[in-house]
C-alpha cells in the first residue's frame, strides 16, 4: 500500500506538471510566440527534464540499485504516456516515438543513477 501511494503521488506530480506546460504551450501558439519545431523542441526538453528530476528524486529515496528504480518510474510514466497517446490521438508506434520513449526512459534511469550518488 505504501508503495501503491508512492507511485500515486508521483504520478499526479507528472500529470500536474504535464497539465500545466499544456496549459503554458496553449497560450503560447494563441498568441503565436511558439510555433510547431518550437513547441515540439519545449515539449521534449520538458518532457526530459520532468523525468530526469523524477527519477533523481527515486534514486535518493532508494536503498540500492537506483538505475532499477528510475526504469521501473520510467517505464509506469511511459505506459501512462502510451495511453494517453492512444486515447487522445489515436496514432500507432513509430520509429520516432519509440526512440522518443526510451530516450525519457534513459533519463528517468540517469536521474535516480545521480540521485542514490547523491545521498547525504
């Protein structure tokens, strides 16, 4: 159970921040100061970001192993992600997006490999 409302809490973390830098993309491609290469380049250094500090704060709350933790953080945010794709935008598997998957699974990993280093 405790574990269940660890991952709960991390994953409404992950949705609020991805909620929120929709609601910022929104309002710049209203007013035009992004544009598609833009947006696309914002969504994926976020996207890296948000799951590097994700994993980076896994990796200092575990007790050994951290590359595991960041996978398996990774991997739940990524199938969350892989829903979400499929119920809002319908669109199959690409060579593109897969490698867009593993590259935020690998920050994910790099992140908790930095935090369990990391501990004080």
């Amino acid at each position: 159970m405790k574990t269940l409302k660890k991952y709960g809490k991390t994953i409404l973390i992950f949705l609020g921040i991805l909620c929120f830098f929709s609601i910022i993309l929104s309002l710049f491609n209203l007013f035009s100061i992004l544009y598609t290469k833009g947006t696309n380049l914002f969504i994926f250094i976020v996207m890296i970001l948000t799951l590097f500090f994700i994993g980076f704060t896994w990796g200092k709350k575990a007790l050994k192993k951290g590359y595991l933790e960041g996978l398996k953080i990774g991997l739940c945010l990524i199938f969350l992600l892989i829903v979400i794709n499929l119920l809002f935008y319908r669109t199959g598997f690409s060579i593109e997006r897969i490698i867009y998957y593993c590259v935020l699974i690998l920050s994910s990993v790099l992140g908790s490999m930095i935090g369990i280093n990391k501990k004080h």
